[in-house]
C-alpha cells in the first residue's frame, strides 16, 4: 500500500466517490494488491473525486498539493498516488493515526 521511491512514497488507494465526508473507511484487498479505502465526498465528474483525494492527502500529510500527482488510475476508483517529501515511515504514522 505505501512504497518508497527516491523522491517520497507511493499511496495505492481506492476510492469511494459520493460518500458524506472524505474520510479513510478501511483496507481493500490483501497482501501486494492492498489498497486504502478512502471514501470521498465528491462525484468522480470531471475530475472532482480526485481534485477532493489531492487536498484531502495534502492535509493529512501537511504538504502542498503540487507534491501529489496520480501516477495511475486517473479514470478509475483504484490509484496509485505520488507523495513527494514523504517518508515512508512517516507515511505509516499518519495513516494509523486516521485509521484506528
């Protein structure tokens, strides 16, 4: 679910679009394929599901969302984020904290 790269980590995450609030419901799958389950409170129209993904990801990890791309899944509820300046462990530490 989260992968070191040598400019910051990668997020696989499954989206939710339409739910009430943005929030991080759980883990989808198991083993390498795991993602986090992220429900989204926007329509996945035009983009807006993934523009809420990217501020939400951006004050979760407190860093400026021109450090997140979507490397993969654009158009598709599974997505493999980019988190520039992140760390891996420091990535594990603040989605624990929101998960549980």
């Amino acid at each position: 679910m989260i992968r070191a790269t040598p400019t910051g980590v990668t997020l696989a995450v499954r989206a939710q679009p339409g739910a009430k609030k943005t929030a991080i419901t759980g883990v989808y799958g198991e083993g390498a394929t795991a993602q986090f389950k992220i429900a989204v409170n926007a329509p996945p129209i035009e983009g807006r599901a993934n523009s809420a993904l990217i501020i939400f990801l951006a004050e979760l990890f407190a860093i400026p969302r021109n450090k997140i791309e979507i490397v993969t899944g654009e158009l598709s509820r599974s997505k493999v984020f980019l988190l520039r300046g992140v760390t891996q462990e420091g990535a594990r530490s603040k989605l624990s904290e929101r998960m549980y």
